[in-house]
C-alpha cells in the first residue's frame, strides 16, 4: 500500500495553492509560458515560485490569466488587457465594499 501523503487534502479546493507549473498552466490556458511570463512583467499576476525557483501558479492565477487571453484574443494590446483587469477587480472591490456599506447602514 503507498504511503498517505503528507499534504493536507485542504489544499485541493484552495484557489490561492499553486498548483501548477508554468508548462501545465499554458497547456490549460491554451497559451504560451511567454504569455504566463509577460502577465507576470505587467504585475497582472505574481507566481509563487517552487524551492528550486519555478514559477508556480494557482486557479486564481489561472482565472485571472484566462480574462487576459480573452482580451488579448480579441485585439487588445497585453499591458492594456492588464490595465483593464486591475480596473474590473478594483470596481469589484468598490462595489463591495458599497454593499457590505449600504447592508451595515440599513441595518443600524
């Protein structure tokens, strides 16, 4: 019988665990490690990096470097496809924190 392993089985549903090497995250995102790379220089997403220093990238990451493949795709430019994916993730942040605002303020 193989041993039990010693990771704990949380790390399978953590979003932030990363996962994934840089070849296995390009395969999934139909991409390039250049591509992965390149969203790393524009500060998109930051991989965690292995003890032997490869990039590592969770599903988070991957989510975030799927919307950029998306805009990408579709003709936009990758530093503006960046631009334009802090900009949803800020006014996700405002809309947020309105609500949980407007919820704290109804309920006074």
């Amino acid at each position: 019988m193989p041993p039990r392993s010693t990771r704990p089985v949380d790390k399978l549903d953590d979003d932030d665990y990363p996962a994934y090497t840089t070849g296995r995250a390009a395969e999934m995102l139909g991409t390039t490690p250049a591509f992965l790379r390149a969203l790393g220089e524009h500060r998109l997403i930051t991989p965690l990096r292995s003890e032997g220093g490869h990039r590592r990238y969770s599903r988070y990451q991957l989510r975030i470097a799927a919307r950029a493949r998306q805009l990408v795709d579709t003709g936009t430019h990758i530093e503006a496809a960046c631009r334009i994916i802090n900009l949803e993730n800020q006014l996700e942040q405002a809309q947020r924190i309105n609500e949980q605002l407007h919820t704290h303020s109804t309920t006074s």
